[in-house]
C-alpha cells in the first residue's frame, strides 16, 4: 500500500514537473518570439530611415540636376534671342538705308518729272509757231507759184510716192529696231522675273568679334601667369586677342571667319565654365570645332533638301558646309551659291531648261572657294577639280569652270549660272558697299572717260560694269575710237578697284541736219 501510494506520488510529481517544466520552454519560447519580433521591428524601422534617407538624397540630386539643366537652357533661350536681336537690328539698319536711298530717287525722279513737263510745254509752243509758219509759207507759195492744177496735182504726186518711200524705209527700219527691242525685252523679262523671286539677306561680315565679360577682372584670368592663357589660345585657334582698356569687351581678329567664329564661341564658354588654362582652352577649342563643322554639315544638307538637286557626295556635303564661314567682298559664298543656284533654275525653267541641272552647277559654282587656300589654282579650277573627283558631270564641271569666262560653255546651263552669279554679285545690297563708294566709283569711271579728247559724253552703268562713251564724230574716226576704248580700259585698271571687269562702249554717231523752209 505503501510502495503504491509512493508511486502514485511519484507519478503526480513527474506529471507535476512536467506540466511546469512544459510551462517554462512555453514561456521561453514566447519571450523569444517576441523579443524576435522586436528585432525585425527595430531592423524594419532602421531600413525605413535609411530608406528615406536615399530617397532624399536622391530628390536633391536630381533637383540640382533639373536646375542645372533648366539654367543652361535658359543660357542656350538667352543666346538665341540675343542673336534674333542682332539680326533683327541689321535687317532694320539696311531697311532704314534702303527707304533713305528710295527717297532720294523718288525726289530725283520727281525734280526730272517737272524738268520734262517744262521741255513738253515748250515743244508745244514751238510746235505751235511751226505749223504757223508753214501754213503762211503755204499761202505766199501758192501765189508765188502760179502752176496749173494738173501740173501741181503731177507735183504732189511726185511729193507723195517719195515720202511714202522715205516712209517705207524708216518704217521697216523700225520693224527691225522693233523686232531687236522686244527680244531685248523678253531676255530682260526673264532676268526680272527670276529676280523678283529670290528674297535673300545678308548679313555684314567683319575680320573683328567682340567678346562681353562679368567684369574686368576676367581679363586678367583670360591673359594668365606671363600671357600663358592667351598665347596658348592664339595658337589654338589661329586669331588675334586684342585686350586693351575698353572695359569689360575683348576683340578677337583673324580674316578668316571660321578660325573667328570658333575663338568667339569658345573663349565665351570659357569665360562661362570659369576654367581658364592651356589644358581646357585645347580641348574646348576642340569641341567647338568639331560643333561647327557639325553644323555646317547640317547646313548644307539642308541646302541640298530644300533646293531639291538629289544627293551630294558626303565629300561635296563637307566643302559646301564650309562656305557659310567663307565671304568673299563682304557676300557670305555660301548665302551666294544658294541665291545662285534659285536664280540659275528660276531662268531655266522660263526657257524650258534642265532646272536640276542648274540648280546644282549654280549651288556648286564656288565650291573652289571652301579651300583655295590650300591649294594652288583658281577657285573655278580647284572647284572643277572637286566636282570631277567626287562624280559630278560634264556640264556641271563646265558651270563651274566658265563661270567667269575661263572656257566656253558647252550648255545653255552653264551660261545661266555665270548670268545668275553676275546678278546676284550686282544686285544692291548684295555686297556691303557704302553709296557715297560706290556714286564715287561710277564718277570715277566717267571722269577717265571724259578727260580723253574727243570724248562728248561718258555715263557708267550696270552698276559700273559698263562704260558707254560718246565722241565727237568730227574729231574722231573709227580707228581712233578703238585706240579711245583701248587707252581707257587700260586707265580704269591703273587707277580703279574693282571686281569683275567693266565694258567699254564707245559710241561714235555722225548727224546730217538740213531745214526745208
């Protein structure tokens, strides 16, 4: 009884000790889930922070790069109106010429005006006493006369069948004045037409730019320690920096465009970044070559799109792009060319011709220009030469090398293109070419003529292309008009400056003038 009631005690104290031993591992097990727990909060809320924390950084970055990006193109807006501006400004400057010269023509015009309404009105006058006069001879000849009817009826006949002859003569002699007239007229018509299409500007070149700065102290970094900085970007752009006492401007020489265009927009981007020193003025000069020629290659493609020739070679593309940095007396080659080429087709298509064939010798008439300086030749030799190496054709080839009289062309093309060249070169407002020069260089011309013996009238025109002197037909004969012609073309090129070459016409015209009264 004893052993079982100690077994039975035995057996509730391990049931006992089971129960709370059951109890602790629960109880442990709870302090450890829940202190897990605990953890995981805490590394929860840790990732949380650090979370947030790259999520701001992240939101300031990218701030500060919105705002950079919103500044330079704010820069880039700035830039672009500043242009606007400049042009717009040209364009009013040569409009406010341009209405200032009219006005002086419309004046010049009107002062003829009243001159020819007097010379009218005395005409009639004279006119007038004429038939007086001829009506009283009439009366005093008919009694003087005394003839028979029949016989002043013969007379008169006779009168008659030789005025109508003398009529016939000046009639046909008109017919044919007439005839050479009207096609003088029709060529002019073309040329007209063709001009009045073409709406062009120009821009004036200069072999100086000017540079704006913050302040004067940027001209010191600009120079640097002993003229590093300035040496260095001489001799990296191939320009002349003229630093001197105007304040906050520097001037950048150089007569060629290209080099001048590439040392403006990098020594402004310099001064911009701050970073003045041999190493950045190299590679910054670098880049904004390789940005130019870039777009001038994207210049010319678009030329060639919008003229609508069909493809260049990329070679061709190239020497084209380049023009836009080339002048030549002032006249952008490249704004030249493409007025050319709209000229040379707009004639074409007038008479009938090839209009793609002279679109494209006319666009590509100067190409010798784009690099003339390097090679030896004449730019319509050097332009020949590009055209036939890159596959251009024949009658191509030939606009391009008779252009200025070279050789003789072999296409009614080729001939445009030399027409359409001298009129876009001719035209007013073309070439920068100030009027008091340019009233002065025609009196020039004419005061060479007239100091000749023997010489009547001299008028320069076609823009001074042409010089028409009159002589007195007493004084001089045929082969003394050539000798004339001769001794002033060698005097006009002695003593005159000029582009292309001007025509002397000397006129010599002998007059019989008898009265019948």
């Amino acid at each position: 009884m004893e052993i079982i009631l100690i077994i039975g005690l035995s057996v509730i104290v391990g049931v006992l000790g089971g129960i709370f031993g059951y109890h602790q591992f629960v109880v442990r097990k709870k302090e450890y889930a829940k202190q897990r727990a605990e953890d995981i909060i805490k590394d929860a809320e840790k990732e949380k922070e650090n979370i947030l924390k790259a999520a701001q950084i992240e939101a300031q970055e990218f701030m500060i790069k919105a705002k950079k990006e919103l500044e330079e193109e704010e820069k880039q807006t700035r830039k672009e109106l500043q242009k606007w501006e400049k042009r717009l400004q040209a364009k009013e400057t040569n409009l406010e010429k341009r209405q200032a010269y009219l006005d002086e023509k419309i004046e010049f015009v009107n002062k003829k005006q009243e001159d020819i309404s007097a010379i009218e009105k005395e005409l009639e006058d004279k006119m007038q006493k004429i038939d007086d006069m001829i009506n009283e001879q009439k009366k005093k000849l008919e009694e003087i006369s005394g003839m028979t009817s029949d016989e002043a009826k013969q007379q008169l006949i006779s009168s008659i069948e030789d005025e109508a002859k003398r009529e016939a003569a000046a009639k046909i002699k008109k017919i044919e004045e007439d005839l050479r007239n009207e096609a003088k007229r029709l060529s002019q018509d073309i040329l007209i037409t063709s001009m009045e299409k073409i709406a062009s500007s120009y821009v004036a070149e200069r072999t100086v730019a000017t540079v704006t700065l913050p302040n004067d102290e940027m001209k010191g970094r600009i120079i640097g320690r002993e003229g590093r900085n300035i040496r260095s970007f001489e001799k990296e752009t191939g320009t002349d920096l003229i630093i001197d006492d105007t304040p906050e401007v520097v001037v950048i020489s150089s007569f060629n465009p290209l080099r001048r265009e590439i040392a403006k927009i990098a020594l402004e981007r310099l001064v911009n970044d701050g970073r003045i020193h041999p190493a950045r003025i190299e590679e910054t000069v670098e880049k904004v070559r390789e940005e130019l020629f870039q777009e001038a290659a994207e210049e010319a493609k678009k030329v060639v799109f919008d003229l609508d020739i069909g493809d260049l070679h990329p070679e061709l593309m190239k020497y084209l792009g380049l023009l836009k940095y080339r002048t030549s007396y002032t006249q952008n080659v490249l704004a030249h060319s493409v007025e050319v080429a709209y000229l040379a087709g707009l004639m074409a298509s007038e008479l009938g011709l090839n209009v793609k064939l002279a679109k494209r010798a006319g666009l590509l008439h100067d190409i010798g220009k784009a690099v003339d300086q390097e090679v030896e030749g004449s730019h319509t030799k050097v332009g020949a030469d590009l055209a036939k190496k890159y596959g251009e054709n024949e009658y191509v080839i030939n606009a391009i090398m008779s252009h200025h009289g070279e050789i003789e062309p072999n296409c009614p093309e080729s001939v445009l293109v030399s027409i359409a060249d001298t009129l876009s070169a001719a035209r007013p407002g073309a070439r920068r070419e100030r009027l008091e020069s340019y009233i002065q260089r025609l009196e020039e011309l004419e005061e060479i003529a007239k100091s000749k013996d023997g010489v009547k009238e001299a008028y320069a025109i076609q823009a001074g292309r042409e010089l028409r002197v009159i002589v007195e037909p007493t004084m001089i004969d045929d082969d003394k008009s050539f000798m004339i012609a001769r001794d002033i073309a060698k005097n006009i090129a002695e003593k005159i400056t000029y582009t292309g070459q001007v025509k002397i016409v000397v006129i010599r015209e002998k007059r019989s003038i008898e009265y019948a009264n």
